[in-house]
C-alpha cells in the first residue's frame, strides 16, 4: 500500500436482483473481510483519525484503513453492526436525511428490490455504538444536475436534521452516485463539513483534496483474494492479471526513465 484507503460498502446481504449484485456483499464475506483486516496487521481507523493523520503526521501509515457505508440500509443496523462489534472496527455511515425509516427509492429505475433503511431509533443506537455518522444529502438527488440553490438545501438541510437527531456535530459528507463537479465540491465545504467521500478511486495521502477523499468500493463479486489486490494496489477493478500488469507497467516507465536519463547525458 501507499497511503490510507476508504473502504466503501452499500448493502451487506444476498442480492435480491441482478442489477444489485454488484452493491451486495454477503454477510459471510463481510466478515472475512473484516476479519482479515484485524488479523493482517491493518490500522483500522475511524474517518477522524485517518483525517487527523493527513493533517498532522503529512502522511498516513501505509496500512490504515477505514470502513464506510453508503445510503444508510437497515443490513448496516442489524447485520454489520454486530461484525463491527466482534472485530473492533469502527466505521461511518452516509446517510440521507428525508429517507430514514423509508426505502431506497432513488435506485427503483435500476430494477432494484426495494430495501429499508435506517430508523431513527436505528440511528441513534449505531451513534452510540461508535459508528459515525455522515450526509448523504436529504433525497439522493444527482448533485451535478440540479440548481445551486437546491443543492445547497440538499447539503445545508441534510446536516442540519442528522445532528438534531444526534446531538452533535456531522462532519463528513458522500457524494450519491459520486457526482460531484466544482460547484458542489464548493457547496459542501461552504456547508460546514470537514471532508467529503467521493467515488474516486486510489490511496488517500497528504496531498489528497479533503472535499474529494478516495474510496476502494467493494463489489459483491470479490473474493477475499481479490479484496487484498484491492487494498494493496488501491484499485477497484482487479482482476487476478492486474498485479502483472502493474508491475510491467512500472517496469517500463522505469526503464523509459533510465532510457531519457541517458539521453540527456
């Protein structure tokens, strides 16, 4: 590895639908996921500590990872908490405000099943057991393709009903679907929050845009062979080749260095 990375999960159940295979992890990989990242020496961090990392030490360690959930389904509450809890793990959930204790109806034109999400009471018991939780705007609208004013609500008025519900302060924010372009980017820091998760893939290091933290997301499909090429080479889609061609890629930028280099000479 090479810097921090950002996990990111959406539902931890058996797919109800094709098309949401993919947004699936089962619940017998989650926790061999989790499992093997307290037992492979991993610095499973919380997202404050990654962040204050990045701010104080100028780099991560290498091995810190964080966990996080996209959109808020119940499966987080009932079927992830206790994994969580057995590893020591902490995490974060993204969350959008107007749909607790409603269902996912922003994925419906995907020929999704429909999925519970979070309750109040659901919420406040994931507080108090250490989860963080993060915005995910108030509805899921795609960000890019909406006015500024309404974005602005969506952000202003998704924190502001997450910390009523909470007692405190809500710091982190998510993209939905990862849209996100200059404006909204803008909007979220205007907001008040202190970093955001996007889609992006790669390792988070000092240098990474805190408006725009790298996420690794993790597919229904992967194996746990394929969800350590994920952490080593911070990358989403890797294939059992791709670690031969990362390293023949690499080769040949150095060798096409050491070609310019003699060159110049």
């Amino acid at each position: 590895m090479s810097g921090a990375i950002i996990l990111m999960y959406h539902i931890i159940d058996a797919p109800r639908t094709a098309q949401e295979a993919k947004y699936c992890c089962s619940p017998r990989n989650f926790e061999k996921q989790m499992r093997f990242l307290r037992t492979a020496g991993f610095r499973v961090a919380a997202l404050d500590t990654l962040l204050s990392a990045l701010d104080e030490e100028g780099e991560v360690q290498d091995n810190m990872v964080a966990v996080t959930f996209d959109d808020g389904f119940v499966c987080a509450h009932d079927t992830a908490l206790p994994v969580l809890r057995q590893h020591g793990i902490p995490a974060t959930i993204f969350v959008p405000s107007d749909r607790i204790g409603k269902s996912n109806d922003w994925m419906r034109s995907h020929a999704t099943a429909p999925r519970a999400l979070l309750s109040v009471a659901q919420l406040r018991e994931l507080d108090r057991a250490g989860i963080t939780v993060g915005s995910h705007t108030r509805t899921h609208p795609r960000l890019t393709e909406i006015g500024a004013a309404r974005v602005a609500d969506e952000l202003r008025g998704s924190k502001t009903a997450l910390e009523q519900i909470l007692g405190k302060r809500v710091d982190y924010f998510a993209y939905p679907f990862g849209l996100c372009n200059e404006v909204v980017r803008y909007e979220v820091e205007r907001a008040g929050y202190r970093a955001a998760c996007s889609t992006r893939s790669g390792f988070n290091r000092s240098t990474v845009d805190r408006f725009l933290l790298r996420r690794i997301e993790v597919y229904g499909s992967d194996s746990i062979s394929g969800f350590r090429r994920k952490l080593k080479f911070g990358a989403n889609d890797v294939s059992p080749l791709y670690p031969l061609r990362y390293y023949a890629g690499r080769l040949a930028a150095r060798t096409g260095l050491n070609r310019a280099g003699q060159g110049d000479a």
